[in-house]
C-alpha cells in the first residue's frame, strides 16, 4: 500500500489564465494509467521484477519554469522496491491530463466539471492544509502476481512480419512494447466485420506476453496475438456506431477462451467501424473525407479501454471499412498512460504454427 504525498487539482480558467471555477481534486483512478505504464516499463528495462503491480509508488509533480510552484507541467512515477526505496523512475507530460480529464469531469457532478475545457494542473503537499477536502489522501493497494510470460526468438518473429506503418521501426527500442498480430487473426476479424454487413461487430483478441529467448531481446517484453474470438450481438443490441459488452457477452468470451485449451491471456479487443457503408453507398469514387478517417478511437473507446483494459500491455484493434477505400485498420494502446494509435507487427504465421513455435521453445514460465 502506498501514501501519495501530494494532492493534485484541476484548476479550470480562461482564455487568459485567470481561475474562473473552484479546484477539483483528481482521484486515484486518474493516475492509474501512468502507474500501471512505468510499472511496465521497468519490467520492460529489466529493472523491475515482472509482476502485475508495483510494491508501491510515488507521485512527484515537475514544477511547471514558467508559471512555478503550485502549477505543474507533469510529474514523475517513482516506483518503489520492497525496501520502500525509488527503484524506477518514470516522467509522465502534461497532455496526460487532457485526455484523462475529461473523462474525469464527464463523471463529476457539479458545475464546475462539467464545463471544464481550459485548465490547470496543481499540486501541494497533503500536509499542507491547502485546498483541504474531505478526503484528500488516497491509498492504490493492488494484489502483485506474477507476469504470465513465455519465451521465444523476437528475431524469428520480426523477419516473418510487415510493421503496419509499411516499415520496421525500433518500437522494441522506443516507449511502446511490440505487438504482433497474425495475419490469420486480422483475416478472422475483418470478416466478422463483414459478416455483420452495417453493424458494428468485435471482440477479444488473445495470446501471450512473451520475452526472448536470447540475450539480444532478452529484457523487453512484446506481446503476440494469436487468435480473436468475436462477441454475439443480440438484434436489441445491434447498432451501427457502437457494440455492448454485457455481462452475458463476457460469460461467453471467457467461456470460448477457456474451451480453446492453449493457456492464452486477453490481451486486446477490437471493433469495426461499418457506418460508413451509410454515409458513402457503393460508389467507385468517393471524395467525402470522413471514408479516409474511418479508423479512430472516440472517446467513448477510450472509456471503456480504461475500464475493462487498463493493464499497461492491452491494446485495441479498431477496422475500418468503407465501400469506396475498402478495409483499413489501426492499433492504439496505452503510451505513457495514455491511450494513443501506434503501429504494430503483422505477422505471417498461423496460430497453429505460433502454437508450435511456443511449445518447441518450451517455457511457459513467470520469473
């Protein structure tokens, strides 16, 4: 269990920096993201050991060089060891905030959130007695279990996949961990898309979290994605712009993943985006600029990929389709406890052979 040590408040103002509303205290399930990313991130630097939550943290705010204490530009994850000493070290910017501020304020009540546009970051000390509220200390107390991580050559999956992005870029280098998706999987998914004609169809994409088995690649961790299992839309449920997970929707995915007998983990889920077979028909030639933006995350995604996919490792694969630039996909996962597109591996082998490959490597194992 860990004390956070200072306070954070949104401090709504104008145009031209003036406050024009009461502060608000941020809540711990804004910093959740940034926490669970720069846990990641140290079991990714192979400093931290692979478990799914940290011993505990601190949160430091960067003082912002212009405007000076109280007002801040981001702050730093300090995660800490078993001996309550920083460990890892993480900095998280400023536009944290503007995405996760709004889903913030769109669940607040009151006056003040609700018109929350321009804004502020403050930060004191708890013991400050500034900006007091009725509970202005939280604790994050998260059971730590260990990583479900397999072992296999990072290499052998590179030189068999495509980046998205058309080229191979140092992702398992830079800030987002490598995802791989085979190519079977996408098939699979974009045909659910087609099969629901105008209706918005998804599902669960599963695999492992996988670390190599050499020392080139051997502290990073990239996941590899294996097999999608689609959710049943019910007639009440069908809509074009939107798919439910009910409670029933999810007895049935977890139902399919146990039934397949391979020791998967959900790792991501994914939608389609079949409005524009409305908004454009079946043209040859079609200039409305909406068909060349089909793939998308709203902010609707991003509330719901915060609340039943908020491991740092979980992504989301939305597909696009429209009858005049056909199908389109994109990813987007969690960056700095944000939720950002970010490109990917399509790989071009089958799950029957990724199985293989796994079970010939033969390490199915947590540190």
């Amino acid at each position: 269990m860990s004390e956070v040590r200072y306070k954070f408040f949104i401090v709504p103002i104008d145009v031209d920096g003036r406050q024009t509303g009461r502060p608000v205290e941020l809540v711990e399930s804004v910093f959740a993201p940034a926490i669970d990313w720069t846990n990641l991130d140290g079991i990714r630097k192979n400093v931290l050991p692979p478990l799914t939550a940290p011993s505990g943290f601190t949160l430091v705010p960067r003082w912002s060089e212009t405007l000076c204490e109280p007002v801040v530009d981001g702050f730093d994850v300090q995660i800490l060891g078993e001996d309550s000493t920083v460990a890892f070290s993480g900095t998280i910017p400023l536009m944290y905030f503007e995405q996760h501020v709004k889903s913030f304020t769109r669940s607040n009540n009151g006056s003040t959130a609700q018109g929350v546009s321009l804004f502020r970051i403050h930060a004191v000390r708890e013991d400050s007695g500034v900006c007091d509220s009725a509970d202005s200390t939280f604790t994050v107390e998260k059971i730590k279990r260990p990583l479900d991580i397999r072992y296999t050559s990072f290499d052998n999956l590179l030189h068999a996949s495509t980046c998205s992005s058309g080229t191979h870029q140092e992702s398992s280098s830079g800030s987002d961990f490598p995802v791989f998706i085979t190519e079977e999987t996408i098939d699979k998914a974009v045909q659910v898309s087609k099969n629901s004609g105008k209706t918005e169809s998804g599902g669960i994409l599963v695999g492992y979290l996988c670390r190599d088995s050499h020392s080139d690649h051997a502290s990073d961790i990239f996941a590899v994605i294996t097999a999608q299992i689609h959710a049943p839309v019910e007639n009440e449920d069908a809509r074009e712009t939107s798919i439910r997970f009910t409670p029933a929707t999810w007895s049935h995915l977890r139902g399919a993943l146990r039934d397949r007998h391979k020791e998967e983990m959900i790792l991501s889920w994914y939608h389609s985006h079949p409005f524009l077979k409305s908004i454009c028909g079946d043209v040859t030639e079609c200039k409305d600029a909406t068909c060349t933006r089909s793939v998308f995350f709203s902010n609707a995604d991003v509330q719901f990929h915060r609340i039943a996919f908020s491991s740092a490792y979980s992504t989301a694969l939305v597909i696009g389709d429209a009858p005049c630039s056909g199908v389109s996909y994109g990813l987007y996962g969690w960056r700095w406890g944000m939720v950002v597109k970010r490109d990917f591996y399509i790989l071009r082998k089958s799950a029957s052979e990724m199985n293989r490959l796994f079970h010939q490597e033969g390490n199915n194992a947590s540190e």
